[in-house]
C-alpha cells in the first residue's frame, strides 16, 4: 500500500493549510480570494433561449465562447450569426444519449428543415484545431524540463498515482499540468482544459469535456461553420479533440439539453421537425437588457491550484480512499455569477 | 510531430489487417466470431420497469450485475431484494446533471417517502471495496514485468501516447492494458473495466463509467445495503472508485434515467414525491416470462484487443488526427442482444 503512504503525506500537508474543516474542491474555489476570480465579458457569452418545457418552465443555456489563440474563425462566425438573429427559429434537432445534443438550421430541407442562407461572411474556416499557447512557451527548455520531470516521476516516483504538478520551472506560477490519456500533457489557460503536445513549435488544442460547445461537421475537416453547434452530454469524447473546433461551454443550464429526448432517427436526429426543441432566441451577452455576469477562478491562483490537488486526492468525510490522481474532465474549472 | 510518425506506423498496420473499408470500432465488433461473445445469463440481469413517459412511452432499464470477485455481498442483497420484488412501487428520487439518477426507497419518511423495512438478511456488508483479479495473477512477477514495461515506454518511447498494450508475458492472451490517471493500470476482467495498483497482494477494483450502477451510502463506508442505488449519468465520477461498492451497469435503456428532471432539492433530491419517476417492478431476468438475452465480446479475444486500439486510433473517414491514446470509460464493452 505504499501509494497510500504517499497520498497521506500530501493530505497532511492539506490539512495544514486549512485546519479545522474538511478540504473539499467547493470550499476551496468558496475561500479563494475576489482577485482570483476573472469576470467574463458578456460579449463572450452566448445566451440561448429555448422554448419552455411542457411543463412551460423557461430553458436557458448561457455558453462562455473559447478565448483566443483557439478557434477564432469559428467563434468569429458565431458572433456574426448572433448578431443577425441568425438561431431564432431553429431547433435542437440531434440528441444522441452520452454523446451530444445538437442545434442549427440542419442541413437535410427534404426531412422538414426550413433552408436558411448564411449571412455574408459566414464560410468554413480552414480546418486549424490547433495553435500556440502564451502561457506554456515552446522553443524548448520548458517542454524538456517538463517532459523529463513528468517521465522522472512517472518511472521512479510512486507509478500510476496521475501525475500532477504546480511547480514548473519557467511557466506561469502554481500552473497546473498532469498526465493525460489523449495527450502529452494537459494543463490549463485562461480557464480552460488544454490538450498539449511536445513539440518545439508548442500545439496545444482545447479539450472535449462535458458540456463542451463544438462545431459539427460533415466528413471532410473544412466543412464546419458554426451555424450547427453541438453540446457534449455524456463521458468526454476526446478522441474528438483535434478533429473538430471547440468553440465554448455551456455554463449555465446544460441539463436543458442534457435532459431533452434522445432521437430515434439515424444518428440520433429526431425524426419529425414536431419532436425537436424549438430555439427562440440566441444572443451575445452584450445585447441583451439584463447582460449576464459571471466569473471564473483563475487558472493560474494559487486556489485553482489547490483545487484541483483536492479534486485529485478527496479528503472529506465521504471518501476513504483518495484518488491520488484526478482527469482533466473531472476538474472543472469553477464558474459562478458574478457579484454586483 | 514525432508522434504522428508513430500513429502513422500504427495506423498502417490496421490497415494491413483489414484492407478495403474502413476500420471502425464498430466494424471490429460486428465482424468478432460467434464465439468471441459470452452469454449473459438472465439471472445476471436486473429489470426494472419505470412508470411510462408522459406521452405513454414504456421506460424499461436493463441493468447487468457485476460477478465475483467483486461487490459480491451487496449484488447477494440486491438478488434478495429483488426476488422480495422489494422495489415495486418506489422510485427513482433524485437526478443530478453530470452526475448520478438514484432509486429506491428513499430514507427520509419525513420527506414523504414509504418506510419500507428491508427483507430479511438484508444488511449492510463491511466496506470492501477492492478484491483479487484470478486474471491478473499477484505475486509478483507479472506486476513487475507490467510495472517495467509501463515505465519504460512511458519514458523512452513516445510520451503521453496513452499507452495500451495487449502483450504482457504471464497474462491472458490479447490483454488489454493501459495507463489511467486514477489507477496504476487499468485492463479489463469478464468484460469490465477494472482499476489495478501495484501491490503483491494484486489489489483491483470495479470502475465507474457512465451508465455504471453503485450502491448508495451515508458518510460510513459501511452503510450501503444496496436497496438504495444510483447509475452514472455524466463524465465518469472515478474519484468514487473504492469508496462506494460498484455493483453493475446498464446495458440497456440508461436514456430513460439520464433524461429524467434534474432534482432541485438538497442534493438533487427531488422535492415532492410527485415528481419522482415510480418503478413498477424490478425483476431478476431469470423471473420473466420472456427471459432477456445479451452477450458481450469477451475482453480476452483478439478482437476485443483490436477493438481497443482502434478506439484508440480513430481512422475512419470522419477522424483526421488519431488521438494515440484512449481512456477506459472511453471503451465501452460491445453488448448486444443475443441472436436466439
């Protein structure tokens, strides 16, 4: 049992940080600082109102799009559909059950969908998945130093404990990066899950977790406008990361997607137009009357990086046997509304 | 983009083994022989017939229990209770999104739940949560030729590719094993996903994948009779593994537990009985007049082992870059119902 040996050290060590109460990822991302905490711009959000359930409760899903260096032609045509009102009167046609939901236009006017020209400028990017992060710099004696520790640990330490790490010489402070099963390493930037590779020129790529907003496409790669935008509602599919543009999350209300009746047709598309969720209204934040406000902790806090240390080795009264390693899709960056 | 050269080399090989079409994980199964798949013997099947949807739709969850070694005392009590048919008439209670759907009696009577004592012989077994694997032989050998191998591809061959392999001296033939930021390793036991640790006395544990079914608990360990159970609805929780006892999995119908409402009382407890989706009975296949019949691909065929590493390779014609790695809630074990 020597993992357990190692895990109770470090659990020591959280318990001298915080005395007293039990250590959970909640109260931590709770006591974190204001100045840990990053508002997110309401032209960043995307505000999409579905029609009310049967029971005539509202069904709004708020998705934060993804910040630059990523997927900016995408997010850019997002923008521009927004701005011309361009979902109202669409549907979520496509719910396939631990795999995605999906909205838009369709593409099929035989099966019922009403045909509905792109505004101007709306073309399919270059399939480019992905770019260079600022905040893990390439070019190289950073991604040598990382490759060696990780390998250093992984051989000689305790094997199999899901590598974690905050301290890394030369990148930003309490950087969290660990082990990855799709990826050289994952770590995070501007508060999102990042894929990375080891490469001189530094690719990195978002990640594909729950609630993830992705581009759906048609076979080949350079097919993909973001007019037809899809949610993951199950286990994260990452084989996908790399493959298609993810462009944002849902941070509030994915359960109305998430909970919507999983289609009987091919490939999970709902057979008649009668059965899909209408889409009233989508909006950037910006332009509503009462913008919304919300806020995430920041990934390089110290709080972000105590987090995820928790999220990895639970310590509180219902768990007996930390983890001792955690996946990225299982640390989710803490999002809230923002104070007034 | 060493790693690409590599996955290239993989990717040649598959395509050596089946020319023409392409290679799917789908195909891979359909294509299995005959008798790469094992029966499941209706006795190991749970039923349980939840009242209809609103528009009439039969709700029906087909549910497979887990067999020795693991979490046998509670799927004994879950046998008892449902030859008792002790779960007619309660309800699944609560819902939350990206996590689990709970059933059964509920505890509170206060709340408006139906006290409901528990048939005889019906107890809370001790927390054992892990187990030996006859199939992954302990001491001492195996585990440090495992440990040898795993160590030194994950530091000299290509980093972070996810490491799979289905050739380890001294185990099942065609093996599937990789590495897991939650285990040391991770393979697979009578079609499950199993969790490992290095340990001589060859400690190994059911994992929790979405539609994976554990038995609910209070704060002790030892509390969970599994009259009370929950099924994954979400990412993979495995930060629960070894604390909570895994006891199946859904094979069949798990849309009908993950569409349900989201709770919006404490903790996701619904908050009137009204709202709870009733069960109508909950049977052992082996009661029914019309005996369920599945089978699942034995992880111990080649095509199982083909089947990983394709899930680990995307190559048909929608995939552009492979991930080279996979994680073991992202392979999920073919089942299908049984040709009669």
């Amino acid at each position: 049992m020597k993992r357990l040996a190692f895990l109770a050290i470090l659990l020591s060590q959280a318990a001298t940080a915080q005395e007293a109460e039990p250590v959970t990822p909640a109260s931590i991302a709770e006591a974190a600082a204001p100045e840990e905490w990053v508002a997110i711009p309401p032209e960043d959000l995307l505000v999409m109102d579905l029609a009310p359930d049967a029971a005539g409760r509202a069904r709004q899903v708020i998705i934060q799009l993804m910040p630059a260096p990523f997927s900016q032609p995408w997010v850019q045509n997002i923008r521009t559909l927004a701005r011309a009102h361009w979902w109202d009167g669409t549907s979520v046609y496509r719910v396939v059950d631990n795999w995605v939901a999906q909205w838009g236009a369709g593409e099929d006017a035989d099966a019922g969908f009403v045909p509905r020209p792109l505004p101007e400028g709306v073309v399919s990017p270059v399939a480019a998945y992905e770019a260079m992060l600022a905040s893990v710099p390439p070019q190289t004696e950073q991604y040598e130093a990382l490759s060696a520790l990780v390998n250093e640990q992984l051989a000689n330490a305790e094997p199999g404990t899901g590598f974690i790490t905050n301290q890394i010489d030369g990148f930003p402070t309490e950087q969290s990066t660990f082990w990855d099963s799709f990826a050289d390493f994952v770590t995070f930037d501007q508060g999102w899950p990042i894929g990375n590779m080891y490469d001189p020129r530094g690719f990195a790529w978002p990640v594909h977790c729950y609630a993830h907003v992705g581009v759906a496409r048609d076979l080949a790669p350079d097919t993909g406008t973001g007019a037809e935008l899809y949610a993951v509602i199950g286990h994260a599919p990452r084989q996908l990361d790399r493959n298609i543009a993810v462009v944002g999350r849902a941070i509030s209300g994915i359960e109305h997607l998430s909970t919507l009746p999983r289609g009987t047709g091919e490939a999970g598309v709902y057979e008649t137009r009668a059965e899909d969720a209408p889409i009233v209204s989508v909006r950037l934040g910006d332009e509503l009357p009462e913008q919304p406000r919300f806020e995430y902790l920041a990934t390089t806090s110290d709080s972000f990086a105590r987090y995820v240390e928790s999220r990895a080795n639970r310590d509180d009264a219902f768990y007996t046997v930390p983890a001792g390693g955690v996946d990225v899709c299982n640390v989710q960056v803490p999002v809230r509304p923002a104070a007034l």
